[in-house]
C-alpha cells in the first residue's frame, strides 16, 4: 500500500470552495485503527455546510477542522491494514461504517478509522448503496431515542416526521414503521411517494399544507427540516407525549458565532426554554450524530431493506465538485463518491 492516497481536499474555507483531487499522505495505522481502500462515500448536507465553515470552532477544538480538509464521516471499503489492538478485523475484510467529524474524511482513497467504527458488510447490498446508510441511520436512532421513541413505546403511537423526504426522514419512515407507529410525514410534492412507499400512512406536501393546519394529536415530532419549524411541531404534541428531537438546531452555530463558552451557553439556555414548551413528562433534545457500534451492527442486519428503497447518484472522485453541488441543489438522491482502486 502507497504511503499516499488521491483525496478530494479543500484548500480553504468558503460557500463556493470546490473540492480538489490531492495527493496526501496516508498515515500508518495507530493502535486500535484500520486502514480502508474506500470503494464508496456518501456526500451529506453537514459536508457541504461544513466546506462553507459551520461548525468550524467547535470541530477545530476536536483537531477537525485543519487544512486541507478532506470531509465525509461514511464509507463502504475493505480494510487493507490493522493497527495492533484490532481483535475482530483482518485485512480482506469488507467493511462499512461511519467515522465521527474529522479532516480526514471519507472522500479520498483510504481512509483511516478507529476499528469500532467499522463492521464486516452484509451481503447483497452494493458499496454504493451501503455508504449511503451508517451516517444517516445512526442520526436518526439517536434522533428516535432522543425523543423517548423505541420499539416497544412505538407501536400504535401517532408519530409526526417532518422533513420526511430526505436521506434522514426515509429512514426514519421505514424504522417507525418496522415499529409499528402510525407515522405522518411531510415532504416536498416530489418525495410524497416514496414517503408513502418508506410506510408513511399520510405523506403532506409541506408547501401546500402549513404545519398549524395539522391537529394537536402526536405522540412524537421530529424536526429534520427546518429549525424555523421548530414551535409550530411543539405545538402538535399531545398531552402525555414521549418526545420532540430535532437535527437542525443551533448548537454549532451558536459556537461559531459566540466561541466556545459563550456558545456553549447560550445553547444551554435556549435548550432548556424550548423544553418548557413540551407537555409534562415529554423529551426534548437537540440530536448530534455520534458513531455507535451497536446501532452500525444493527444497520448491517437491516442494511438489504433499507437499500432497496435507497437512491443514490454516483460521482467519480474526481468529480466531488459536482457531487456537492448535487447535495447543495438538493438534487433527489444522495450523492455518492467512488474513489479510483
Ligand atoms: N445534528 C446532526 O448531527 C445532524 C446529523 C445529520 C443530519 N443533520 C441535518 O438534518 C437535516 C436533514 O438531513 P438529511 O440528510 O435528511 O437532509 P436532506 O436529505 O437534504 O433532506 C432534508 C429534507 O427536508 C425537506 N425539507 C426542507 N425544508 C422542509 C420543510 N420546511 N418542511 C418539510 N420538509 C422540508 C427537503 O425537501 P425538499 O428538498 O423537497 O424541500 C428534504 O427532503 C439536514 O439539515 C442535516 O444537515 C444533522
């Protein structure tokens, strides 16, 4: 294995910054990591806000924000070394999993992660397809266990996805539905259909249908729209709800625009008065991705289901200037990065 790799990097900061093919340096896997060829690599939303700076402070505390920036948290590949302390793992393996917030992301040609962010690939599902999955799907687990949402609390309860239609809210749909929850979705005119096929039983184009004119009657809301929306999906809880979570908070924002400290504060504060609006009893969270080996173990188990209602669009590393722009252009599918073998 060459101690380089081709890498899609970003130079520097900015909305318009166009990723370039590099060629870095590969680092030796340190205890407890392994090396992955990456056969595929998602290009998610927080990667295109991330190239204009989001959430630059706090990530640059974490050592994730340095230059050149390589982004992407998920991949499908085959592992090609292992560090000392890799029990479970060999080189041959074909993985899959989801890395957390780094500089050396998942858009280039190996990637180096820690070995409980991987697990072995289910059969049957092309890489394409499954690097589409891990960053999403524990999303949206922690999302569903943020908002008091699990299997048995699920069944037969109304449950409210807003946003329903994107790489979130269709597994979110699928999930709730396996569950046995009565889910309502809105989404755009064009995603109705496949909220429908994903299980939702009422899918609202959210353009034409304003969430006050919905009745006050959810168990359960989930924000993965718009943080503008915020009050109004509160106000649809019902009495003895089990929860709200949302991903589209302003926890990063907040530290970009006031540091750390003052950042951390008022996201303190402004959670706590957002909280006050749920009914008695009811969750109230601000959801964060965080790699988690148990839910990645469970998504390769799900994995062949998930992908069938999946729809990606290909691009060639070389081509990661388009993909985001796919991304950015909230094109339908999810962009997908193939580096070359
Ligand atoms: N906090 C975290 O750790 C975390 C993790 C993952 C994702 N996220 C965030 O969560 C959000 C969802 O992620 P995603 O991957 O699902 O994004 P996505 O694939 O772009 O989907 C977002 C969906 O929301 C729809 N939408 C936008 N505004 C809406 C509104 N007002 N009402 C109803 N639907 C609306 C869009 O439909 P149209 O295109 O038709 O408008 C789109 O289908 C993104 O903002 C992402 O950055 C946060």
């Amino acid at each position: 294995m060459s101690s380089h790799h081709l890498a899609a990097a970003f130079d520097g900061y900015g909305a318009s910054a166009v990723p370039q093919l590099r060629r870095l340096a590969l680092p030796a896997p340190q205890r407890g990591e392994i090396v992955v060829r990456v056969q595929a690599a998602a290009v998610n939303p927080i990667d295109v806000r991330r190239r204009g700076g989001y959430g630059r402070k706090l990530f640059g505390l974490l050592g994730a924000a340095r230059l050149p920036l390589v982004l992407g948290n998920d991949y499908a590949g085959m592992v090609t070394a292992v560090g000392a302390g890799v029990p479970g793992l060999r080189v041959g393996d074909a993985v899959f999993g989801a890395k957390p917030p780094s500089s050396a992301g998942t858009h280039a040609q190996y990637v180096v992660v820690r070995a409980e962010h991987a697990v072995l690939r289910p059969r049957g599902v092309p890489a394409p397809l499954l690097a589409a999955l891990p960053y999403n799907y524990l999303t949206v687990r922690r999302a569903l266990a943020d908002a008091g949402i699990e299997r048995a609390s699920a069944h037969g309860r109304a449950v409210l996805v807003h946003g329903a239609g994107g790489g979130l809210g269709l597994l979110a749909l699928q999930i709730l539905n396996a569950w046995g929850a009565h889910v309502t979705a809105t989404c755009g005119a064009a995603a109705i259909d496949s909220c429908r096929r994903a299980g939702a039983l009422h899918a609202l184009d959210y353009r034409r249908l304003p969430l006050a004119g919905l009745p006050r009657r959810f168990a359960a809301t989930l924000n993965f729209a718009d943080w503008e929306d915020e009050a109004a999906l509160l106000a649809l809880l019902a009495p003895g709800a089990l929860g709200h979570a949302t991903t589209v908070h302003p926890m990063l924002g907040n530290v970009d625009r006031l540091g750390l400290l003052r950042g951390a504060l008022a996201t303190l504060r402004q959670r706590r008065q957002w909280r006050a609006r749920v009914p008695a009893g009811a969750r109230y969270a601000w959801t964060v991705f965080r790699p988690d080996h148990a839910a990645l173990a469970q998504l390769a188990d799900e994995a062949v289901s998930y992908a069938a209602l999946a729809s990606i669009t290909p691009y060639d590393l070389s081509d990661a200037a388009q993909a985001f722009q796919h991304v950015e252009q909230r094109r339908p599918g999810r962009a997908v990065l193939l580096p070359p073998a």
